[in-house]
C-alpha cells in the first residue's frame, strides 16, 4: 500500500506525529513518502523517508506573519496564522505541488498535518482516504478550522465540513484533551531505548534540566532575548542543564554560557528525556506530549499559539508549572526580560516536589494504555491489509 503524509510548514513539531505513522508504515513494508515545503527535505531525508518538495510562500511573506505572531492578541494572531499563513498562503503555493505527486504516486492513504490543506482538497476531489494527524489539542485544530474557514471555502465549497469529518488521531490523552472531533483516535507510539547522551557534565549526577524551545523560535526576532533570558533562570542553578537552539539560531550570539549548561543545535528528545528531571519548554505540542509520554514534569514559558493553552492545561493537571513571560501593552504581548527569576522559582518548585513527578507519570500511564500506531493505521478504512 502507498501512504502519503502531507506537512506544511512548521518544522519538527508538524513533521513528528506523521513520522510515527511512517516508521510503523515501513515496518509493516508500506511504500511511504513525504511532501512538504523544501525546507522539510534534510529532516525528513535524515529519518529515512523519500521525501517531495512542493511549494511554499516567499520567506518575506512568512517572516511578515511569524514576527507578529507573539506580539498580537491571541484572535488577530490565530487569524494571521491559520488564515492567511496556512489557509491561504501554504495551501495556493503547495497545490501545484502536491497535484503533482499525486498524480505520480496515487496514493491509497493520505495522513496530513492539520495545517496542511493541499492534501485535503485533492483527497476529496479523488476520494482518496484521508486523517488528519494531531499537532496540538484537539479544541485548538477545531478552532484553526474555524479560524481558516474563509480562506478554505475559496479553495474548495464543503472543505470545512469535510476536514471536521475526518479520522482524528492524536496522542494527547482524554482526561489532558477532550475532542469535538467526532471520530477521534488516540494512539501511542512505544518508546525505544535510545541512545545515551555524552557525558558533557563530566560525571555529574545533578538533576537534568532539558531546556528548548522548539525550531520555529530560531527563525525570529525575539530569539536571542528569550534564550538569554532562559540562561539567567538557570545561571545559580546546581542541576545540570542542556539547552538546544535548533539549527537556525547561531549560539555564539549568547555570550558566557555557565560551565554547568551545555548547549546544542539539535538532539533527539528521546534521548534527552531518558534521562531528565525536567523539561523547560515553550509548551510546543510536540515537546509536551514527549515529556509527558515520558512521565517528565515541565515548565512551561510560552511564547506564542497554542503555547499558552497547553501551558494551562499542564499547571491544571499538576505536571508542571507555568512562567509567564509576557506583558500586555495596548492589547499587544512582549517579552518581560524579568521573568528569569521567575523561571527560577518554577523550576526550584518543580524539582522540590514529587507530585509533579508523580502526576506527570500517571499521565504516561494514560498514554501507554492507548492502541499503538501499528493498530490505529490497520484499522483505518485503507490501512487494512
């Protein structure tokens, strides 16, 4: 069988949840392949999947909408991204593209990223089975729907109904997100052991702290000032800590970095999170559901999108703390350079207290008891084999 996962732009955190479907898909010795924008090739290469690039928007009309995302209100900064950025903008430079794959390929299965939209119009033009893979909670897809509405409606009458129709699979658990998704389906991915990490502490056993913020983040402004604002939370701290920048982001603008903390582009979570104490995160949902699958309390410091509500939601389920970083002026967000001390004192608390701990493992336990990715692609209607 051919499977097609369709991703938009967004990096890691939209390309992730498809991947599991893929390694399960290859397992099984389904054909897969990837399209997405070109920027996702090395990433998806790197995992070992063929990959075709379709189209995406010039960077100064993506860059225009992303610098404004963490500074507007939260309504004008959802219609911004999920209106005009992937509803209209992603989808029209992504069709011609993915048309042509399609008609290449022909797949019998198409897995998307919710923000990607070229998929889910040829998938009905063709009736072409489709689901839609889950990058946040299910309330805020349901809201990116509506949000983009306008613009969807433009590129085909009824794709509204039909995307709010479609197998919705996520590996948020129901007690942290309940859906509006009448056909949700949730799933879990079994942990492998990883690897270990480098002993970049030189024998350390101080508690680890894993901070990161996600790929977007290295492509805006506010970069610097927030990763410098996350070493002073951690610059007296005993524990050791490991702080990725992603890619993008150039490290030698930092400055002194602590002997303590260890800075790098990129490592694999999972190998991270084997190890960690604590995850200090901008409440990304990939970074999120990693640590909470790995019963990993956190600290959120959300900066902008759906970032804010899993934030609420880890500090009302008790698996982590939340810092706000933000201050409101004219109705508009900004950095507050003084919130390092309060980040400070949300991690003293998280790492001083077992409940967190304790909570963030009964959550992983939720996860753990859902049907595996294998079991989710058999039984969707072209995954039977």
């Amino acid at each position: 069988m051919r499977i097609l996962a369709a991703c938009s732009l967004g990096g890691a955190g939209h390309f992730n949840p498809l991947a599991a479907f893929l390694r399960a898909a290859r397992r099984r010795g389904d054909e897969v392949l990837t399209v997405g924008p070109p920027a996702l090739r090395e990433m998806v290469e790197s995992a070992g999947f063929a990959f075709r690039a379709g189209g995406e928007p010039p960077e100064e009309q993506v860059a225009a909408i992303r610098e404004r995302l963490p500074v507007v209100p939260a309504a004008e900064a959802s219609v911004l991204g999920n209106r005009e950025l992937f509803g209209r903008l992603a989808t029209v430079a992504m069709l011609a593209g993915m048309e042509e794959a399609w008609g290449d390929w022909a797949p019998d299965l198409v897995l998307r990223d919710p923000a990607e939209y070229a998929s889910a119009v040829l998938a009905a033009r063709t009736r072409t089975p489709i689901a839609q893979v889950a990058i946040s909670l299910a309330e805020a897809e349901a809201g990116s729907i509506a949000a983009a509405a306008p613009a969807l409606e433009e590129h085909r009458q009824g794709l509204v109904s039909e995307l709010r129709a479609q197998p919705y699979l996520t590996r948020f658990p129901a007690s942290f997100d309940p859906s509006p998704f009448a056909d949700t389906v949730r799933f879990h991915e079994p942990r492998e052991t990883p690897a270990s990490l480098p002993d970049w502490w030189r024998g350390s056993d101080a508690p680890l702290i894993y901070m990161t913020f996600g790929t977007v983040l290295g492509y805006m402004s506010i970069a610097t000032e927030t990763y410098r604002m996350a070493l002073q939370a951690v610059h007296r701290t005993s524990a050791r800590v490991l702080l990725t920048v992603g890619r993008r982001f150039d490290a030698s603008t930092l400055g002194p970095v602590p002997a303590h903390v260890h800075v790098e582009p990129w490592v694999d979570q999972e190998r991270v999170l084997e190890h960690a104490d604590l995850v200090v995160c901008h409440g990304g949902s990939g970074t999120t559901l990693a640590a909470l699958a790995a019963g990993v309390p956190l600290v959120t410091v959300p900066l902008f999108a759906d970032q804010f509500e899993n934030a609420r939601r880890i500090a009302a389920t008790r698996a982590g703390r939340v810092a706000e970083t933000h201050i409101r002026t004219g109705g508009t967000r900004s950095i507050k350079a003084a919130a390092a001390p309060h980040i400070t004192r949300s991690i003293e608390d998280v790492l001083g207290d077992v409940t967190y701990r304790h909570r963030a493992r009964g959550i992983a336990a939720e996860m753990a008891a859902t049907p595996t990715v294998e079991e989710v692609l058999t039984s969707l209607p072209s995954g039977r084999r």
